[in-house]
C-alpha cells in the first residue's frame, strides 16, 4: 500500500513563503506523475501542480511564477516551493500520486497553509 505524507504547511504572512514535501513510501519511479491539490473552504479540491516521470511540469494559472514543484528520486520526495504567497492561497494542500500502468490514485492526508493578510 502507497502512503504519502506532507510536512512543512503553516502559518505565514502575505508576501512569504513555504515549502512542502511529500514523501512516497516506495520509489517514486513507480509512479506516471505527482501533484499537489488543495481545498480552500467550502471550495472543491483543485489541481495547484503536477510534475510528470519525465520532468515535464504543470501549474495552474493562479500560481503560475510563484510556484515551483520539483522531485528528489533519491529521497523519494516530491516538494512545491510557494513563494509571494497570498491569502487566496490558504487551503488544505494534498499530496497526490498516480500509479503506472493501473493508474490508481493516492492521497496524503493534507497540510494546512495559512496565509495572513
């Protein structure tokens, strides 16, 4: 069974930033992509950024410039650097792995950003 974990969400003001990791279980290479999701309150979960076996990556517009996902096969970790951040960006952020060739989804149990205005 895949587990997921995430570490490094909080508290921090507008205009800082946070970084939060991931951390797989098993080897990451075993997965097709990695992204993380998040849900603001009483909105639905949304796609923030997902990077992709091959390197390539994707970010949703609202974060576009401010936000950096990368990957450590060694650690078997994957992080998202948030940076210039804003109160809009305060949600619930998730961890989310796909698995090669069945495609099953996997969630972390979330970490919780805040950001002060």
């Amino acid at each position: 069974q895949v587990q997921l974990v995430e570490s490094g969400g909080g508290l921090v003001q507008a205009g800082g930033s946070l970084r939060l990791s991931c951390a797989a279980s098993g080897s990451i290479f075993s997965f097709s992509s990695m992204g993380w999701y998040r849900q603001a309150l009483g909105k639905q979960r949304e796609l923030v950024a997902r990077i992709f076996s091959s390197g390539t990556t994707y970010y949703a517009d609202s974060v576009k410039g401010r936000f950096t996902i990368s990957r450590d096969n060694a650690k078997n970790t994957v992080s998202l650097q948030m940076n210039s951040l804003k109160f809009e960006d305060t949600a619930v952020y998730y961890c989310n792995a796909v698995r090669l060739v069945t495609n099953n989804d996997y969630w972390g149990q979330g970490t919780q950003v805040t950001v002060s205005s």
